[in-house]
C-alpha cells in the first residue's frame, strides 16, 4: 500500500503563457503530479479550487497572469521510478527551442502501455530531466518506423496539432 503525504498548504501560481488558453483540468493534472484524476475533479466540483478568486469549473480555460488557487492535496507517495530497460538513444534528426524530431526505429513503442512499461517518451523524459515539457505530438505504431515529432513547448504542440488537424 502506497503511503499519503499531504501537501502542506494552500499553493498559488500564476499561469504563464506557456499555459494560457490551457483548461483548468489538464492544468492541475499536469501540476500535481501523483493526484487521482476523479480527486482533482472532485475538487473543481466543491469549489476548491479558484481562479483569481473565483469557482471555476473544469472547462475554464486559463489566461496568461490568472492565479490559480490549489488547497493542500493528499498524494500518493512516488514508489521509486522504473528503470528503462534500454539506456537506447534515438538519433536526433532536428531540434530547437520548441521541437524534437527523432528517428524511430521499428520494433520500438512510443509510450508505454498494453504490457509494455516504458516508451520513447518515457525514455526522453528519464533522459532529459531538465526539460519541464515534453510530449508526442503524433505516435507511430509498435512496428513503424519514421520520423515522430516531440514538443518541447506547449504552444508548438497545439500549434502542431492545428496544423495536422486542419491539413
């Protein structure tokens, strides 16, 4: 059984722009790592949580410079993190401030999931620990290979995701 640690006491961010226009659910999920999602709707419902002041629910899409109240969550405590079952790196065709393009081998899964424990995304995030964002912009199946594009930046992943949306 995991034991629970209790955040100490009410925290409060500001939402920069790397956040804005980002709904207030994904936001928490995102900063309060270890925290049962149906726990952090829970506390959305019963008002606890605030934006500059204010009940909000779930939906409420953030602006850069909104102050975000978060109450004292009870957290699971982090069991101690897997390791990666290969030190494998990926070749890295492109990188900047926002992306990552790396070449995918077949044979090789993207994320973690269905049995298989640790991913690429997994494997660049243990790699990586200095970056604050890191996410797959698109996924390749188990047995294809080709480029797969990452995000460093929030605003380059929506920004990616329009665009291949939209064509």
């Amino acid at each position: 059984m995991k034991e629970l640690s209790k955040t100490p006491a009410v925290r409060r961010e500001l939402v920069g722009e790397e956040e804005a226009t980002q709904r207030v659910d994904n936001y928490l999920l995102r900063h309060c790592k270890g925290v049962p999602k149906s726990h952090v709707y829970q506390i959305l419902r019963s008002g606890q949580v605030r934006v500059n002041g204010r009940r909000v629910g779930p939906d409420y899409r953030l602006h850069c410079g909104d102050e975000v109240r978060i109450p004292p969550l009870r957290v699971a405590e982090r069991a101690a993190p897997a390791v990666a079952p290969s030190g494998r790196s990926f070749r890295v065709l492109f990188e900047d401030e926002a992306i990552v393009a790396i070449d995918k081998p077949a044979g090789v899964a993207v994320h973690g999931g269905s049995g298989i424990s640790f991913g690429i995304i997994e494997q660049l995030r243990q790699q990586r620990p200095e970056s604050r964002f890191l996410e797959l912009v698109h996924r390749l199946d188990l047995e294809t290979s080709g480029v797969l594009l990452l995000a460093k930046k929030r605003m380059a992943l929506t920004a990616l995701h329009a665009l291949l949306r939209d064509g």
